[in-house]
C-alpha cells in the first residue's frame, strides 16, 4: 500500500491557490481509494474554485472534516484486562502553564486558549467555563496558532513524527491534518495575514521551517531553519514573501524566492556585530521591511537586512524594559513593547525608522510616548489582540501566573489593568485534600496557597507569604475534628499551620478564611516532608538540610527533637496502624533510607541540644541490582532459546560463549535518585527509584546488621517487580485510595497510571494490569503529587509543569448522591476564634531555626556562668589584695628591725621564672607564625627602595 497526494496548482493574479486529494493506490487491486474522512460531494464553487479529483471522482473539499473520537489519544489499559475505560474521567483544570512560550491566544471576544498538559483549553472569560481537546499522539502539545479570521486555530503536537491539526472553531472539528512537518516537537505556528497559509517550526534535533498550504495538506516549501533552540516564525503583515524567525542567540530573516527551479525559501541569519548576542524572544516587521527586536539586557535592536542598524535604549543610557523586552505591535505611529519588569511602553515608530547613531557604542536614546505599569508581580511573556475590530484591549500572559485584560488606547479614561485569572506559578511543590470535604490546598515557590473546591470547580482563597511553599499536609481528623487545618513548609525553614473556616457569622459577608495558628522554624533549608504519627500525637517535618524534626501534637505545637539523616530528605512515612509499633520511615534522595521510633518526649533529655543521639535507629543503604537482573534474564533467555531451538540447530552456549552474549554488570554512579517509597511489612518498604535503576519496584528489609556506619552501608533488595513500560519513566509518587484495591502511580512522563490491587498483598504481586492516561506535559510535567478524596470519588493531580486536574474515579450510583450537593463545606470556625490574637508569624528569612536558638541561649548560659565565675574569681582575688595591702601596712609601722625585708616578701622565684619562659615560648611562637609574612614584606620593602 502507498499513500501519494494528487496536487496541481495554479497561479492567478500571482497568488498560489492549490488543493489536494489524500488516497491511497492499492498495487494489488490497481485502484485509488479516498481516505476515510466525512466529505461532501456537492461542492461549492465559491471555496473549491481549483479541485482535484482522484480516479474515483472524489475531492478534498471545504467542508471535509475529520472524526475527533478517532483522533484523540486514549487511556491504555493492559491487554486483556477488565479495567473500564473511563475509570477516570476529566473534571476540572485548575492550573495554567504560564512559562510555556506564547501560551495564550484569542478566539473570539471572551474565548481565550491556552495548552494545560495534554490539553488545549478553551475558556469562557465571563463563565470560567472550560472546554477541552485532547492531543492526538498522547505524547503533548507544542505549540498553538489562530487564523486571522478566527474561525480556525491550529495544534502542533509532540512525539514521533507528530502532526498539525487545524480545528474549527466554535464546532472544535478537526477540519485538516498537516504530517511530516518535523520529527519530535513544534515549537511555534504562524498563519499570514490573509490565512491562506501556516508556517511551522520543529525543535531538535531538525529545526524544520516549513510553509503549508493547509486547507490542502499540502507542504509548500521547507527547509532546516537553524542548529539552535528556536523559539518563534511568523509571516510579514506587510509582505507574504517574507518570513523571521528567532530563538537561542539568533534570529534569521527568510524570503520565499522564485528561482529557476521553483520556489525556495533563503535565509539569512542576523549579525550582531558590535552588539552582544541575545535570545531573542519576540519582534515585529516594519512596513519598510526593517525589524525591530528585543534583548536580554531590555534594549531594542533594530535590524536593516541581517545586520543591526542602532541599539535603542533610553535618556542617559537607561535600558527600556528591566530584564528581557519585547515588541509586540505598532498601532497608530507607535510601536509598543512590553518587558518582565511589568511595564507596556509605547515609542514613536518615526523615531525609531529614522534612528541613527553618531557613537561608537551604535546606540541611540529616546524616550516613551506613553507608559503602564500591568502589575507590581507581573512579568508579561506574550500578549494578543481583542478580536473585535478597531479594540485596544489586549490580554497579556504574566509568567508569574496571571493572564490579564489591559486597554492599550493611553487616554484619560483608560482603565486600570485588570486581572483575569491568577494561577499558581512554576512546578507545584505540595498538594492534598481535606479529610472530611471536597475541598484541596496546593502550594508552590509562587510564595501563594491556594484551596479550591474540586467539586463546585472554584478557587475559594489564595493567601501570600514571604518565602516559597514547598510542602504541605492536611491534618487528619484526629488532630483537628473539624478537618480545618493545614500545615505547610516553605523554602526558609518555617513550618506554618493554617487554620481554615468559614466566616459567616463572624464577618458580614460569609467568606473562606485562612488564619495563621502558629509558626516555627525548626531547618534552616527548605522543608521537603511533612506527616503526622499514624494516632496524631506527634508531627514530623523533613528538610534539605540533612534533619527531621519532631514536634507534639496540641493547642501549641512544643519541640521534641531531630535526627540527623545521611542525605536530603524526600518523604517522611510513619507505619500504618496494622504495624505494632508506631515508626517513621525516613527516605532521603539518593537512596539512604533511616527508620526510627516514635520519640516519647517523656522520656528524652534535651538539655543542651535537640538532637537525639540516643533515639535508635536502623539504616538502608540502597545499592543498585538491575544490572544484576538484567544479566540473570540474558541468562535465563539464552538457556530458554537453546532449549526450545530444533534438535539438528540445537547448541548448548559454553559459559565463554555465554559470558560474551550477556552484558556485564554496571553500578551506576552516581546513585540514581529515590522518587518515593512505602511500607510493605515491618521492617519492609518498597522503593522507586529513578535514573539507571528505572523500572522496578524494589523490596527491600533493614539488615539485622546494623554496625557498620551509613557512608559505608551497601545494601541489595531481597526482592524486585517489573514496572511495564517503565525503563525511561520511573515512578515519582504512589498513593493508595481508602481500601487499597488501587495503587495510583504518578509517572516521569506526566502520565497517571492505576493498578488494580489485592489490598492483603503485600508483595504487589496482582499489580500486573493497569490503566495508564498521559495527562501533564511529556517533557517537563512530572506528575509529584497525586491524591484521591476523602470518599475515593475524585482523584486530584498536580505536576511540575504548573498544572492541577480533577478527575472523577468510576462513579459509583450511592457516591453520585453526595456530589448532587454541588458545592464542598467549608469547616466551621472554632469558638472565640474572632476574640483571639493573631500569632506571630516569622517573616525574616534568616530568623534562627529552633535549634540555634537553644544553642545561642546555651551559649548565653555559658558565658553568663563563666562571667560568673570570672566575678567570683575577681572578689577573691581583690579580697586577697587588700589583705596583702594591709599587711604591708602592717609591716611598715613595725620598727626596722623587724620589719620583713622585699626579697623575704616574694614568693618562690620557680613561679616567676615559669611565668616568664610561658611568656617566651608563646612569643617565639608568634614570631615563627609571622616570620613568613616577615621575611614577605621586608622583600617587599627592599625591591620598592632598589626600584
């Protein structure tokens, strides 16, 4: 079978119109045959003016539409297995990946569309309403573009040879697909002015430019673009022969050119010459053909042909943006530009076309016309028009996690910016939900938290704080009935708990709340790991500071003591109640795991430090088997192929023969990294790790030998279990649903995978089937956190690519009851809570943690005993003194003769002579301390008076 496309084209007028039929010839049967998409025989002639027609008479045609449910990409469940489909199902996104270049667009007047993960997300800014298009290959999205009219946006995926669609909007149709434009990722799409063509830019490893006729799938022109990371391509407004592109320390000029052999695209890159060299981010064509572009520095850099005409920056040298700048519009004679400090300026675009420079530096000062501060947070990374004609408003993206409405008309009566949405900002650090309500509380280095409402789909409350969260717990209801608290760790060492509450009845408006209970700082790194003793009587808090902290459990939270672990900490897990003894597993991030007791704080004595030296302890010191296991299966496969090979081929291998077929056993170095972990038995865990030792869960028991120290501890699993799939994605978090029938995994990739699980089984040995849906980008989205409800209804995820989805868990018909509520309670205030004093909080960064402040107060007492002593000192001496005075008066008002003579009044000379030989000794210690620097600066001296 062979897939060809028909095409003829033809020039009118001097534009390109073309159009395309897709149908693949069959040799055997000698026929074409028209790919399976919905098309419409009677044709208008208004938008098919050139057809083409295949041997059946068929054509690609304006309202040809491809079928979305065969297209999108869908869970994959195990061969063979039970597991449903739809065991999840999409709920809600709370999250917005607002670092991802130009992710944001404009569909229509309040439709706005961004890409969150595996999904493009089309949201209704009046209702927050969202709608949601899956990517095709599973693997991501690129990049997205709209159509000048409007009517249609394209999706550039990721993956293996990933294709462009172009979607209809509003029907969301997958209208055309566009293959073979690169190998692994589209970094950018671009339609021209009139939409009759869309230009698109792969990433690494080929860097493709290519212009297509889309309407008619159909490549135009192509060539490799650059051998650096690119960022953008865009079509001239002004001329549609004339494309640029930019990126990674360049930006290139390009022209479609008719030579003899037909059209050709010719590039020529841009020569900074006495100008340093910067990324470039953004840029706008000029009628005259001349570019302007920003920089690294916040200057403007405009370019005649490939080479830089001026450096423009500001009166006295001043940059015009504070950090990375760049242009976005000339709209009536001024060309505007934006920076990451925040700031929209508009210039005369005069000005700007007329400039030269009379320096050396190439550089020429001017001022703004107008000017807007957008946010005193913001830092704006691509902005859109309104689509209605002659509009000022635009909406910007803010990397710090807005996306905002600005009116751009610089009048008197021009609004202030206005702030649609806020999302978190960057990788989500902590994520868990309420124990009794649907209600969830993430946080990340954005220094907010944030509680949402998974099941009426809103955020109640974000509150700031001084430094970045980076972990976060609910307490369960053992240490707070009502399930209102929270307690957070953040990148300074502080450990906050936040008391959350309604606020009817205690203010006017009834309101969600969050009041600060109390706050300590118990590291001086950032907390990774936050876990409450299986009864609720004693709190752990783990950092990257190499310590875990204890704290009782109370109205006040007091400090028991830490530990001191080998390495970094990544999670804290104390034993479950089926245990009989309550212990905490300490994992840290190269592959040192340290279990100890729950502390008594009864029984310890931390008179002069909180370490507890005499808290035992046992020591895992993981020590990678894969190699190992990947030698005993060469094995085991090479003695299966000679056994199952025919008699008269039959060779049993030597052991020469199968040492060279099996690969040697490798130790990787340095230790792959501990992704998570958690109790089996007592005494037994099972661990993920990543790196080299990807792709099995590893069983693993203390030793009983524990003499040896935890530098020098080597330690192997005594059993292992195969992850399907799993070599080059590891697993990065597992958490269990109420009745541990199902383990859900979240993956490397950004992928959500759930085993089904026999919950007496300890040794994982029914985790064979699974379902797996990739949900957070492929790339950069590493699934840290995930979560299911208080009553297994909805399961809650949150990646490192600042997205956070709901889904629902296979509903069950008693489980539907509860939702029909449509909002989630929100927990009740405590009594006189209103009539408390708010507790003080710990806003400088380099406050003391717990234990320099008890060793300061120790060294207070210290020094307070030894002047103390000192004084004490000091009275008996004085004492002395004034008696031996008084004896000297004594003896001078003795008659001469008998009066004692000086030399009788001295004490033993042995005492004076080894006063004096101390006081040599240390001064010829001194001298020989200081004899080079001596010997240094008489050199020194001695060339300065010969010279």
């Amino acid at each position: 079978m062979k897939i060809t496309t028909l095409t003829i084209r033809l020039s009118t007028s001097g534009h390109w119109a073309s159009s395309c039929c897709l149908a693949t010839h069959n040799s055997t049967q000698g026929g074409w045959k028209l790919d399976a998409r919905h098309c419409n025989n009677q044709v208008k002639r208004g938008h098919c003016e050139h057809l083409v027609m295949s041997d059946e008479g068929r054509i690609l045609c304006e309202d040809m539409y491809y079928e979305y449910e065969q297209l999108y990409s869908r869970p994959y469940i195990t061969s063979g297995s039970k597991i449903p489909e739809n065991l999840l199902n999409l709920s809600h996104s709370f999250g917005y990946d607002c670092r991802r270049r130009a992710n944001l667009q404009l569909l229509e007047e309040k439709t706005l569309i961004f890409i969150a993960g595996q999904l493009v997300i089309l949201l209704d800014i009046s209702t927050k309403q969202q709608r949601y298009i899956r990517s095709c290959s599973g693997c991501g999205l690129g990049s997205i573009g709209v159509h000048p009219s409007h009517k249609y946006f394209a999706v550039a995926e990721k993956g293996k040879k990933p294709i462009l669609v172009i979607y209809e909007y509003p029907s969301l149709k997958a209208h055309r697909i566009l293959r073979d434009g690169t190998e692994h990722t589209f970094s950018s799409v671009n339609f021209n002015s009139d939409g009759s063509l869309l230009a698109s830019l792969g990433s690494a490893p080929d860097y493709m430019l290519t212009v297509w006729n889309w309407r008619q799938e159909e490549v135009m022109l192509r060539c490799r673009a650059v051998s650096q990371e690119v960022y953008r391509v865009t079509f001239s407004p002004y001329n549609p022969g004339i494309l640029t592109s930019s990126g990674s320390g360049h930006i290139k000029f390009w022209r479609i050119a008719n030579t003899f052999t037909g059209l050709k695209l010719q590039g020529h890159i841009g020569h900074f010459g006495k100008t340093a060299v910067t990324d470039i981010e953004g840029y706008i064509e000029l009628p005259d053909g001349k570019v302007v572009s920003g920089s690294n520095w916040g200057n403007l850099l405009l370019w005649n042909g490939n080479s830089i005409k001026v450096e423009l920056c500001m009166k006295g040298g001043q940059c015009c943006h504070a950090g990375v700048a760049q242009p976005f519009a000339l709209e009536d004679g001024q060309i505007m530009t934006f920076g990451s400090d925040g700031l929209i300026r508009s210039w005369d675009f005069e000005t700007i076309c007329n400039a030269e420079s009379g320096s050396e530096s190439n550089k020429f000062e001017m001022e703004p016309m107008n000017e807007m501060v957008v946010g005193r947070h913001a830092c704006l990374s691509s902005i859109v028009k309104n689509s209605v004609p002659d509009s000022a408003v635009w909406f910007a993206q803010d990397s710090n996690g807005a996306i905002w409405k600005l009116d751009l008309s610089f009048t008197f009566t021009t609004p202030d910016p206005e702030c649609l949405i806020f999302f978190h900002a960057g990788p989500i650090k902590g994520l868990d939900v309420c124990k009794n309500s649907h209600l969830m509380a993430t946080t990340a280095m954005d220094r907010t938290i944030r509680i949402f409402d998974f099941l009426a789909k809103t955020e109640l409350l974000s509150s700031r704080f001084n430094q970045g969260g980076t972990a976060l717990h609910w307490a369960p209801l053992s240490v707070h009935s009502s399930g209102g608290l929270l307690v957070a760790g953040f990148e300074d060492g502080v450990v906050r708990l936040l008391e959350l509450f309604d606020s009817t009845g205690i203010h006017n408006k009834g309101d969600t709340c969050m009041r600060l209970k109390q706050a300590f700082k118990p590291h001086h790194g950032p907390v990774t790991s936050i876990a409450y003793e299986r009864d609720g009587k004693i709190l752990a808090t783990g950092s990257s500071d190499c310590t875990v902290f204890f704290f009782t459990v109370g109205e006040i939270y007091e400090p028991v003591g830490f530990v001191q672990v080998p390495e970094k900490v990544q999670i804290l897990e104390w034993s479950p109640h089926s245990h009989h003894e309550s212990r905490l597993l300490i994992l840290c991030q190269s592959g040192h795991i340290v279990e100890v007791p729950c502390p008594d704080h009864n029984s310890l004595k931390t008179t002069k430090s909180y370490q507890l030296l005499e808290l035992p302890r046992r020591s895992f010191c993981f020590k990678s088997i894969k190699s190992k296991i990947k030698v005993l299966l060469s094995v085991f496969f090479l003695s299966l192929m000679s056994v199952t090979q025919p008699k008269d081929e039959k060779q049993v291998p030597d052991d020469e023969k199968l040492e060279d077929d099996v690969s040697p056993m490798v130790i990787p170095r340095p230790h792959s990294p501990l992704h998570c972990g958690f109790y089996s038995e007592p005494g037994q865990f099972w661990l993920s790790m990543g790196g080299a030792d990807s792709g099995f869960l590893y069983h693993c028991k203390f030793s009983e030998k524990q003499d040896e120290g935890q530098d020098q501890r080597h330690d192997e699993p005594f059993d292992f279990l195969k992850v399907l799939n799993a070599d080059d994605d590891p697993i990065c978090t597992i958490t269990f649903n109420s009745n541990r029938q199902l383990m859900l995994c979240g993956m490397h990739s950004g992928a959500i995978r759930v085993y089904p699980l026999n919950p007496k089984n300890h040794t994982l040995n029914s985790m064979q089937e699974y379902w797996e849906l990739s949900i957070h980008d492929s790339n950069y989205g590493h699934l840290q956190h995930i979560c299911c409800s208080f009553d297994d209804m909805f399961v809650l995820t949150a990646g490192d690519d600042g997205n956070i989805f709901s889904f629902n868990l296979f509903p069950h018909q008693e489980g539907q009851k509860s939702l029909r509520r449509k909002r989630a309670k929100v927990p009740p205030p405590r009594d006189g809570i209103e009539n408390e004093d708010l507790a003080q909080d710990i806003d400088d960064p380099a406050a003391d943690s717990i234990e320099m402040v008890k060793q300061k107060l120790e060294k207070a007492h210290l020094c307070q005993d030894a002047e103390k002593k000192k004084s004490e000192k000091r009275k008996k001496l004085g004492e002395i003194q004034n008696t031996f005075k008084k004896l000297l008066k004594d003896n001078c008002d003795l008659p001469e003769h008998s009066r004692l003579t000086f030399a009788e009044l001295q004490l033993d000379k042995c005492f004076e002579e080894e006063t004096n030989r101390e006081t040599l000794c240390k001064i010829r210690e001194v001298q020989e301390q200081m004899s080079w620097e001596e010997e240094y600066s008489q050199m020194a001296l001695k060339k300065l008076q010969e010279w």
